[in-house]
C-alpha cells in the first residue's frame, strides 16, 4: 500500500499564534503515528514561522515510523538534517518568503548543486527524494544527480481534479512511469486531500508515499484526527 506521512506544520502553526505550548506538537506526532499514519513530515522555513529547527531536533526521539524532513537546501537546513539524520530528506526549492512550496526542481539546470547535497546525504544514511513537476525531463535529471526518489508536485492536479478534469492526472501517470523505469521510487503531496487522494493513488504506479498536511488538519477540525488519518489509510490500502 502507498504510505501516508502526515505534515504538522500546521499544528505548529497553530501553537506558534498563541506563543505557548497548545496544541503540543510532539504529541500530535505521537497520535497520529498510533492512530496508523506510516510517517511524520515537517517542513521548517528559515523564518521558523511554523516548524521550528528545535522541534524537528526534538522529534527525532519521538518519530519511530519514517521521519520526512523537507525544505530548501541552504545551510542551516542541511546542518539540521545531518544532525537529525531523518529517514528521508525531501529537496524542495522554496523561496525564502515562500508561502508554501509552489514549484518542482530544474533538476537540470541545479545539477551539480543537487548531486553535492545529494551525494552527502547518502553518505550520512539518509533517503533523498527531489520536489519536481510531472516533467520527464525533470524525471530524468533525477536519476542523473542520483536521487533516490521524486516527489511529484500535485497542485495542478489537485486545482484541475477539483474541477472535474479527471485527465489532469494523465502527466503524473507518465512521469510516475519513468521513474520506474529509471529505478526512482515515487512519493507525492501538495494539495492531496480525501476528495481526491483515492483517484490519484488508484492511477499512479508504485506510488510509495504521500505527504499530506494542510488538507488533512482542516479536514481533521471537523472528523476528528484519528478518525481522518484512517480514512485516509483506507483510502490509500
């Protein structure tokens, strides 16, 4: 089945409005990997407006499923990653005052870049896997700075599928096909939610993870975390 890792960054939105400790964010990590979640992301910016770099230190005592830790490549982010040694590092080449993430990597054009991080990264145990758009050329690049895994950026779809346009998923269908070709494992996540995660993940090979926050701690307000971290899992088997 195609593992769900459940993003907290907006439960640390949420406690950082109030300044205090509610809802604590390391319980929340521990809840939804007891109510079935395979995996906890977080996804720390250099402003620290929602993960902070102390709590992705702090949650590597506390993640006993696979630890994401997704963000830019600079400095400070890959010295917290090379000392919390998650299981997987997730590339992504967000602006510094980025709101969310809202573009793949040109995984051509950062090649060598890509490959320094990358290479460390395998050095130290841990799993790459680079944000990139349903692009087959983007695919390909990859494989060449030698990744383990892709994430496909599934916004477009997600915007397209909520339209009712169900061949929205036809490029991610090819790009996930490359990449299995290629030997690269496929996760996904951006703008996933119940309303569509069924249909993505019934039309997508081999698709290893999703990687889902916003939509799911919304979604959570009304039906309850335990309750829609398991519809998902059902969803998803």
């Amino acid at each position: 089945m195609t593992k769900l890792s459940v993003n907290i960054n907006k439960i640390a939105t949420l406690r950082n409005s109030r300044g205090g400790d509610v809802p604590n964010l390391l319980q929340v990590a521990r809840d939804v990997q007891k109510f079935g979640a395979q995996g906890v992301t977080v996804h720390p910016r250099p402003d620290e407006r929602h993960i902070r770099y102390q709590d992705a230190r702090d949650l590597v005592d506390v993640v006993y499923t696979e630890y994401n830790i997704e963000g830019n490549p600079m400095d400070n982010f890959l010295k917290l990653v090379y000392e919390c040694k998650p299981t997987q590092v997730t590339l992504v080449p967000d602006a510094v005052d980025a709101l969310t993430s809202n573009a793949g990597w040109n995984t051509i054009k950062h090649k060598d870049f890509l490959k320094e991080v990358i290479d460390e990264c395998r050095l130290k145990g841990i799993r790459t896997s680079i944000f990139v758009d349903p692009v087959l050329d983007m695919i390909e690049g990859a494989k060449i700075v030698g990744a383990d895994r892709i994430e496909l950026y599934t916004e477009e779809f997600a915007y397209q599928y909520g339209k009712g346009n169900e061949k929205a998923i036809e490029p991610y269908v090819k790009a996930a096909e490359l990449a299995t070709e290629l030997g690269l494992g496929i996760n996904a996540g951006h703008d996933l939610s119940l309303d569509n995660i069924a249909f993505f993940k019934n039309n997508i090979p081999n698709l290893l993870e999703v990687s889902i926050g916003h939509a799911l701690i919304a979604e959570s307000i009304y039906l309850g975390i335990e309750n829609v971290v398991n519809m998902y899992i059902r969803k998803l088997s």
